[in-house]
C-alpha cells in the first residue's frame, strides 16, 4: 500500500482481542512494515525503549498508565515517532489534549479501515521525513561539508575511508570531476595518524610544467634563472605528514620519474642540487582521467601508476546513487541560504523528483550550484518548480505576462506545476518501461506517491510498458 522502507508500528490497547485484530488489519494493509503489539502502558515503553518504531497506534483510555501519560513519555524519548491516538465518540476533547500535547492524530472508535490507513500513511510518511532531517542536521553538524549519503556505494565508501586511513600506505582516489575526491582526500588524512602533522595540497593542473618539480621538491640558488634563494619544496613541507597530488594524471613524464624516485626511495633531490634530503611522508593522488588507459597509451608510467595506486578509492558518480540527491539537495539549499543571509526555505516534492531525474554530469559540484541557484530564485518560503523554471531560463521572472498573471497566483503556480508534473511522470515511466517501483527508486519518491501522479493525470502505467 505504501512505501515504508521497513519501519515499525506499534499497536497499544488494553483489549487484547482488539489490539490483535487491528495488528493483523495493518500487516496486511502496510505488509512492508514490522507490526508490534502492546496490551498496556508499561509494555508499550518496554517496546519504545528496545526498537526504533515510527508510528504508535494507542488507546487513550487504559488502566494504569493512560494513554495521554504514555504519549508523553514516548515524545519526550523519540521525537521523530508519530503518535495516532484512538478515542470513543464520547472522549474527543481528551483526544484534543492529546494532539496539543504532541499526537499527530487521533481516530474514533468504532473504527472506520479506510480512515485508519490514510491516517497510518500519512503519520509514517512525517516519521520518515522527520527523521530524514534529524539524520541531515547530524551529518551536518558531524560532517560538514563532508561527505553526505546514505546509499549503498556511498556507505560502502566511507566503510572504505575507515579501513585505508588506519594505514601508512600510498592511495589513488578516482572519480569523475565533482564527485568530492579532495574531500575524501582530507577525510583519509583526518582519520589517520598523521591527522596532527602537516597536510599539503598540490593541485597540478595550476602550476606549469616548467615550475611543477620546483614546487614539488625544491630548488637551490642558482639552479635557474630567476632561483635567487634556495627554495624549499612542497615535499619537505608535508615531511612527517600527509601531500595530496591532485589531478596526478596531468603531470609531465619527466616530472612522473622524479616523483617514483620519491616514491621508492623516500628521498628528494631539489632541483639544481647534487644531494639528497630523507623525507617521510605519505602520498595521496588523485585523479578524473582513465590512468589504466593513460598507461596503455604511454602518456602515465605504469610503473609509477602502480606505486600510487597500493589501496585505491573508487568514488561513485551521482547518476549512480539517485537516492542521496534529496538529502543532497536539501543540504545544499540550507548552506545556500546560510550563505544568502535568508531563512530556510523547504523543498517542494516535485522539485526533489525533478532533481532525482537530472543525469548530473557535474556530479555533487553541479548540484551544489543548482541548489545556489534555486535559493536566489525562490521568492517564498518554499523552492518550488517555478524558481526551476527561472533558474534554468524557461521562462524570465516576468514572463507570461498575457497569460499567467491575468490568473490568480495560486492559480497560475498550479498550471506551472501541474504541466510540470505530468511531463515529468510520462518521462519517467517511459524510461523505466512502466516499472512503478523502479520510478520511485530514480525519482526520490514514494511508491504511491508516484500512484497518485497517474491517478491524478489519469495516466496508465501500463502505457508505458515495453513490449
């Protein structure tokens, strides 16, 4: 019926019949979702206090602890659980101190199915949200601007950061442009044993050629034109830390000898010197480009490729892990409002499908800028589709004058999304052959919120299949 993502409900009554009877309803409505039951008070806390449960079914009127008493305990330890309170026509003004006192909402007894499902729906939807945001503000505030994501490559990545940051040896961090290889650099670094000795970033692409093994190692005085001083290199800089070669794949051939000399013999020689200086320090590289291939074309050492290359990471492009985008997107909307000086503003569901959508060849950097964009464009409270219109130039901010703003705005927002929505839905389903599940998993949303998009277009998924 809804996509639950296995969470857990929790059925309180003290009449047991009645609390098994409303158990086995939900199992079969929300199969996807572990349903407990508790037959008083005391025995609801036992549950609450071992498991992680999103959404609490009680009776208000129980012996012992009552149901109000139990509401507020169970708030006061989960502040993401939703509470739905069960009240006799007769009790509904103790029902309304529930909900001020937290509950999400309540139902009446007798019960009606339909109304308790809508209202089990919605209330584990607002549990996953809220605890979407909780896991949000904790790697925020854990992270920073570290790596954010909760799929499977990503937590598969970090498990990887762990493992090779607890040794000494060379790393070679790949990945398309934007996927946050410098972050994953520091984050290596951080977590080592040399967190607290000197870190040393070199990005090679922004020194030339003729400068790089100057930079890198040092030089004398005298050993060019210019070499006024004795010159101490970025190596000797990093001795007893940690250096980052950023984008390692574009430097020149003589260069890449020099630096297997470091490499193999933990020595440096500064350029236009005949001694060498012993140096411990550990390298990290980094690099966008194909070095295997690189290899093959006699344009990067093999040599050299395979002393860096001793523990690599593999950094997964955003096109393959479309289920971080909407805490991507979030997070990136409230640092751009951070930086714009303006209240936070909420992401609208379509907008989180539109961006789910995106191929996103720019990875995590291109939808930072977005998210830049969409907060200067978003004039309310939320970033709906209209500041995506303007932001990727579809329409000017006073566009449509003929014809939008002869409407009421609300009106007029409602044709803008509606449109949206439809071309969005018919794309996706046409791109995953009329597969729902398969929908919901690349756009971010809900099974049945993508359901409902065809019911309210009047579109068949079927439509869609392909033969």
């Amino acid at each position: 019926m809804v996509e639950t993502n296995q969470q857990k409900i929790l059925i309180v009554d003290d009449q047991e019949d009645f609390a098994r009877g409303i158990k086995r309803l939900i199992e079969v409505a929300f199969p996807e979702n572990e349903v407990l039951a508790a037959f008083n008070g005391e025995q609801a806390l036992a549950v609450l206090n071992s498991q992680q449960i999103s959404l609490m079914v009680s009776d208000l009127q129980m012996p012992g602890m009552s149901g109000l008493e139990l509401l507020k305990t169970a708030l006061a330890q989960n502040d993401v659980l939703s509470a739905v309170m069960l009240t006799a026509h007769g009790t509904v003004e103790t029902a309304v101190d529930a909900l001020k006192a937290g509950a999400y909402d309540f139902v009446t007894k007798p019960i009606e199915q339909e109304n308790l499902f809508r209202v089990i729906s919605k209330g584990l939807e607002r549990s996953r949200l809220l605890e979407e945001n909780r896991l949000l503000r904790a790697q925020i505030e854990q992270h920073k601007d570290r790596l954010l994501g909760q799929s499977p490559l990503m937590q598969q990545l970090k498990q990887s950061i762990g493992a090779v940051a607890r040794t000494d040896y060379n790393v070679l961090i790949m990945g398309e442009s934007g996927t946050g290889k410098e972050l994953v650099a520091g984050m290596v670094r951080d977590l080592s044993s040399r967190a607290d000795k000197p870190y040393v970033t070199v990005n090679c692409t922004a020194i030339p050629e003729n400068l790089l093994e100057s930079e890198l190692f040092g030089h004398v005085k005298g050993a060019f034109s210019g070499a006024d001083n004795d010159r101490e290199g970025l190596f000797l800089r990093a001795d007893g830390g940690t250096i980052l070669l950023d984008e390692i794949g574009d430097i020149p051939l003589e260069t890449q000898a020099k630096l297997l000399r470091v490499l193999q013999e933990g020595e440096i020689r500064p350029v236009g010197s005949d001694t060498s200086k012993n140096i411990d320090v550990r390298v990290l590289a980094s690099t966008n480009q194909d070095l295997p291939q690189r290899v093959s074309e006699k344009t990067f050492r093999e040599d050299l490729y395979h002393r860096l290359n001793v523990l690599p990471l593999n950094l997964p492009p955003l096109k393959q892990r479309t289920g971080d985008i909407p805490l991507l997107a979030r997070y990136f909307a409230q640092k751009a409002c951070i930086e714009l000086g303006l209240p936070e503003k909420e992401l609208d569901p379509a907008v989180v499908g539109h961006l789910s959508a995106q191929s996103w060849t720019g990875n995590v950097r291109e939808l930072q800028n977005t998210m830049r964009k969409l907060a200067v464009f978003s004039t309310g409270e939320s970033i709906t589709m209209l500041a995506v219109d303007l932001a990727e130039g579809k329409m000017s901010a006073d566009a449509g004058s003929d014809s939008m703003s002869s409407l009421p705005y609300k009106e007029a927002k409602q044709q803008l999304v509606d449109s949206f929505s439809r071309s969005y839905i018919s794309d996706l389903l046409s791109r995953t052959g009329g597969n729902v599940s398969e929908a919901a998993r690349n756009s971010g949303l809900s099974r049945v919120a993508v359901q409902k998009m065809l019911a309210r277009f009047d579109l068949k998924s079927s439509l869609f299949k392909k033969d």
